[in-house]
C-alpha cells in the first residue's frame, strides 16, 4: 500500500471529519489487525485520509470504539467495533480507464488477475487514476462493494511494485467467503524472488515479527522482541543459486505489510531492485560484467524482483480448489539468464 502524505493541507483541513457529522462508518476488529494502534488502523482503512486527519478526528471525539472516546495510542483488540465519521466523498467514484488486464480465471463469483509492476491497487492520495480498481472498473460490470466505494472487488493488496495473481470479488458473499479464508489462513499463497545474497539453506523459514520502523514510515523492520509488532511466518525453498544471488519461492503463513521483503532482508537476502529495502531500484548487466564494451550494458530489472507466482482457494459458491499461476515477468527470465550466463555457481 502506497503511504499517505502526513502533511495537512487547506483541503485535507476541510475533510476533516466531525461527530454526527457525514456518514458514520462502523468497523470490526479481525485477528489480523488487531495489536495495531487505533490511529494506524484507521490510516490502514481509510488510505484516502492522511495521518494527520485520522488523528485529529481520534482527538475531536469523532471516533469511538465501543461506544467510547480512546487515545490514539490506544490499541484495537479483536472483536472491538470502531465507529469514525466520515464527510461525503469529495471526489466521485474511480472512474473506469482502459488498461490492459491480464485475466488468469474467471467467472460469475470472482475473477484472478495478473497485476504489473508499478500499479497502485485501489485509489488513494496521490494515485486517484491508474489504478488496478480503475481498470477492473473497465473490465467488469459488477464488482462487490464490500470494501466500500473506493475498492471495489479489492479482497487483498499486493505492493505497487510486485506483480502477480490477486483475487477479485464480484458480489458481496463471495468476498465474506474469500475474505474469512484470509482470515483463517486457508489460501495457499506462493511468490518467487530473485535476492541479493545466497540462502545458505536448501529450505527452512524465517519466523520474526514484523512492526512499523520506528523513523520511517514507509518501512517495517523485522524483530524477536515480543513488543514490537506481529508474529510472522516465511516459508522458503531456494531454487537456483548463483555467485551472491539466489531465485527462491516463499510460502508467507501470514500477511503482514512487506512481509517477504523484510523477512528475506533480515537473513542478509533483499530482494533485488527493492529501493526501500535494498536501497537500488534497478538491476544492469554491468552488474554483473564490470568491463562490458561501450553500448553493451543493458537495464536488466527496473523494479523489485518478487512476483506473486500462485494462489490456491476454495472457491465460495462451487467449493472445488481453484490455483491459478501467473507466467514469470519477462524481465525475471532475463535476469535469470543473464544470471546463469555471468554468475553460476562452479
């Protein structure tokens, strides 16, 4: 998910919201979110509102939980029902727009598609266009609404630059369904990464929390103090290796935000290309060959190397198991050829 901007402009000023004011949005806590502090909830919910809004509406008393006014710092427990009120939209709904979709499944229920790289998953402050939803606006004529008028059909997210199957809801029921079985951990999922780094281990998994970086907040950190965030599970299975660089599947046996990408990281393994983690974004031949000749350089990756390669589900209304896989990026194949060529392991 794409930060918010923290800073507090005249117009965010007046999207302020206000008890008894707008419309009242009721929430309930599920496993997965609760821990976190109210204020980090509801920016996490509400990706449309900045940090600031949200804690200036916690502090004016136009959010509860259970019926009473918290601090901010406060933390949701499962089970606790949050209210926040919520002024009119001030802008219409994600505007259907042309982008090519790549459908891997589909049907009357729901639909699995391969998301590119650099694609912003449902609209927010600083992506209000060309976005996944405004294409699945697109593709589709009904979507459901569970998740409100901004994600429509959004069961879950992926991060902007990683590629892959994600599913899609058509109607209300079918998204409780595919949403109780994230919940419960019952869909299978599986990603490749490309890593910097060598995975001493043939397979093993990473078990570290993970929480938010304590300056800056577009990261997670990944820790064993039992204070710090949530408990977290990666499954691993190195498939090639070469001299400093490792093409490996993960199986995550939770969802927390960057979970792959900090967990790989904190075994000395980022992903490759991940700026935030890696600190490059991109990937070139010279990488790999320091003295080619003049001209014979190319841009291998321009993003980070993980893609969500499967997912596995019962399907809610025809209860058979439903795994769709979406192909290997093209830039993945180059880089791993050119990692085979220039980097194998002798």
């Amino acid at each position: 998910m794409s930060p918010d901007d923290e800073s507090l402009d005249d117009e965010a000023e007046e999207l302020l919201p206000v008890p008894g004011v707008g419309r009242a949005v009721e929430l309930n806590v599920q496993f997965k979110t609760a821990g976190m502090r109210l204020d980090q909830y509801l920016v996490m919910q509400f990706p449309d509102f900045s940090r600031s809004i949200i804690q200036k509406a916690i502090e004016a008393d136009s959010v509860t939980v259970n019926d009473l006014p918290i601090k901010r710092s406060t933390k949701v427990r499962q089970g606790d029902r949050v209210r926040i009120w919520l002024p009119e939209p001030q802008r219409t709904q994600p505007a259907p727009e042309n982008i090519p979709l790549e459908i891997l499944f589909e049907d009357d229920y729901l639909a699995v598609v391969n998301k590119p790289y650099n694609m912003v998953v449902h609209p927010a402050r600083g992506n209000w266009g060309g976005t996944l939803v405004n294409a699945l606006a697109f593709h589709f004529q009904h979507l459901s609404n569970l998740n409100g008028d901004y994600r429509p059909g959004i069961v879950h997210r992926l991060d902007r630059d990683t590629s892959g199957v994600i599913l899609v809801a058509k109607e209300e029921k079918t998204h409780r369904d595919l949403g109780m079985q994230f919940e419960t951990r019952k869909i299978f999922k599986e990603y490749v990464a490309i890593t910097q780094g060598v995975l001493d281990r043939d397979s093993d998994y990473i078990e570290k929390r993970i929480g938010q970086h304590p300056h800056d907040r577009i990261k997670m950190i990944a820790s064993d103090d039992e204070e710090i965030g949530k408990e977290a599970c990666t499954y691993y299975e190195v498939q090639e290796r070469f001299r400093g660089y490792t093409f490996v599947r993960c199986q995550p046996r939770t969802g927390r935000t960057h979970q792959i990408r900090v967990h790989l990281g904190s075994v000395g393994c980022p992903v490759l290309a991940d700026k935030t983690y890696s600190g490059r974004d991109s990937f070139r031949l010279s990488d790999l060959v320091p003295h080619l000749e003049a001209g014979a350089d190319e841009v291998l990756l321009q993003r980070q190397a993980l893609h969500a390669l499967r997912l596995r589900f019962i399907h809610p209304r025809l209860k058979e198991t439903i795994a769709v896989e979406a192909p290997l990026p093209a830039e993945f194949v180059r880089t791993l050829e050119a990692l085979r060529a220039h980097r194998p392991i002798r």
